[in-house]
C-alpha cells in the first residue's frame, strides 16, 4: 500500500467515525470531520501531510500524489 492510499483510507475512515458519533453522541462531533475536511484542501494544495511523512519514515512507499 502506498502512502497516497493509506492517506485516503485513514481520511474515509475518521469521517465515517465522525459521521457515527454525531449521530451517536453529539453534534459536535461534526468538527472533526470539517477539520478532515480543511485538511484535505490544504494538503491539496501544498502537498504536505505530516500523516504522509510519518508514514513515509515507517517504511510506506510514496504514491503519486505525496512523493
């Protein structure tokens, strides 16, 4: 798996948690997939992910996207 696959998979998740307890706990809940969301957009435009670089340093191999 690549870093670029992992990055996706681990944003698809924490949204999908968020999505789960806004409906279970508190609406609340809503920040953390807007800052999902927010982090997307600026990795999108910068190319940096501190996620990406500690995937990276774990021996991932990079993808296309995070070289």
């Amino acid at each position: 798996m690549s870093t670029d696959r992992f990055f996706m998979l681990f944003a698809g998740i924490v949204v999908l948690v968020s999505a789960l307890l806004t409906w279970l706990v508190s609406a609340w809940w809503l920040l953390l997939a807007a800052f999902i969301g927010i982090h997307l957009i600026q990795a999108s435009f910068t190319g940096f992910c501190p996620l990406v670089m500690i995937l990276k340093s774990m021996g991932l191999k990079p993808g296309e996207i995070f070289p």
